[in-house]
C-alpha cells in the first residue's frame, strides 16, 4: 500500500494535483458569490425600508424564503428547477435547450441564500446609523445619492462588517455542497480520492485542514480589514 505521502503528493501516483483544483474552484465559487450576494443584500434592505408597502413585502418574502429553505435545497430547485423551466420555455419558442453548468447553479443558489441574510445584515446596520445624520446631511443641501455614498455606506461597512465576515465563513463551507451535483470543488475531488484509494480519513481529513485554513485566512483578512475600517477610531 503506498505512503499516505505519495497518495497526497503531486505526480501520477498522488492525488495533491486533483485536490489543488479542487480549492482553486471552491476559491473561486467563494468569491464569484461573494458581489451577487452583497449587491442584492444591499438592494433588499433598501427595499425593506422603501416607503412601497407592495416593494417591502416582496423583499420580506425573499428573504422568508431563502433564510427559510435549506442551502441544499435551494441548490437543486435552481440546477434541475430553473434548468426545466428554462429548456420548456425555449422549447415553446422553438430554440434548442441550455443547459446550466454545476459552476452557475451553485453561484446563483448561494448568491441567492447569502444576499437574504445579507440583507438582514445591512437593515440591522442600517438602523443602527442615528438618523440625525440623514437629516443633517439634507438639511446641508446635500443630494440623496451623494448622502448614501459619503454618509451612510462608510459606517455601514464598519457596522455590518462583523455579521458579513460571519456569512462569508458560512459561503466558504456551503460551497461543499455543489459537489453533489458534479462539480470538481475540494469536497468532490477528496471524495473521489477515498473511494479510488479506500483512504476516506485520509482525504477526507485533508479537506478538513483545507477548509480550516481557508477560514483561518478569512479571519485574518476579515480582521484587517475591520481595523481599516476603524482606522479613525484608533487615531482618536
């Protein structure tokens, strides 16, 4: 039997090439979902406090819905749900059928799970700047857009930082779930390794360092960014 070594090192007889892969998509998942989730977060705790009723209770149900269903769940009503739709209503049209890679689905699926507690996120954030801030900056003559961007997102960012650094970590580790629908990310890849080789601990415990030191790395970016972001504070 060979060394637990030479199963993960790098070469023909070691799978650390196919593991490697495996992190650079999930790395990549990570990050292609982190700015869907964070824009549509933020647009949905806009429309919380719209004074539409019918828009606050459309981003209401959103969020209902997809803080509500399981990650998993999500996953295949987007990759077979929307995949069926989709190929029926080209079908009606008379154009041939698309087909939703595993990479999408999962981006679209935890964008939309992350940006419905993202948004919740942001409302808290949100309610937590002192509205006299708002009132003041009009009373300054200074316009909607300019008082959001100057205002109100520098401390939005400091106050919801802790919450979305949270939901990040939480990103990194749902991303082990698009596996089950084939693609290559770490958790696909150290599966295929223990059921070929009969080492699951192995391999299975290599993707627990991999996770571990990927959140690690997110804890240290996650907490110099929150200095930055305090950086007034510190000097006061």
């Amino acid at each position: 039997m060979e060394s637990s070594w030479t199963l993960i090192g790098f070469g023909p007889n070691g799978w650390g090439d196919d593991i490697l892969k495996g992190v650079v998509v999930t790395i990549a998942l990570s990050l292609a979902t982190l700015p869907i989730g964070l824009v549509a977060g933020f647009l949905l705790a806009l429309g919380k406090q719209s004074a539409d009723a019918s828009l606050r209770l459309a981003c209401d149900v959103y969020t209902t819905i997809f803080r509500g269903l399981p990650e998993l769940l999500t996953l295949f009503l987007v990759y077979f749900g929307a995949q069926s739709a989709i190929n029926a209503g080209m079908t009606a049209v008379g154009l041939p059928n698309l087909e939703i890679s595993p990479f999408l689905a999962g981006m679209v699926a935890l964008g939309l799970v992350f940006s419905a507690f993202a948004s919740e996120v942001f409302l808290s954030a949100f309610r937590a700047i002192p509205l006299g801030q708002t009132e003041g900056a009009k009373a300054l003559g200074i316009s909607k857009w300019r008082i959001m961007l100057l205002v109100l997102v520098p401390q939005l960012i400091r106050i919801a930082l802790p919450g979305l650094g949270n939901l990040w970590m939480n990103l990194l580790k749902d991303t082990a779930l698009v596996s089950v629908i084939g693609l290559a990310d770490t958790m696909r890849q150290a599966g295929i390794a223990s059921r070929v080789t009969r080492e699951p601990f192995l391999f299975f415990g290599v993707a627990c360092a991999i996770f571990l030191a990927l959140t690690m790395v997110s804890s240290i970016a996650i907490g110099r960014i929150d200095r930055w972001t305090r950086r007034g504070e510190l000097a006061r």
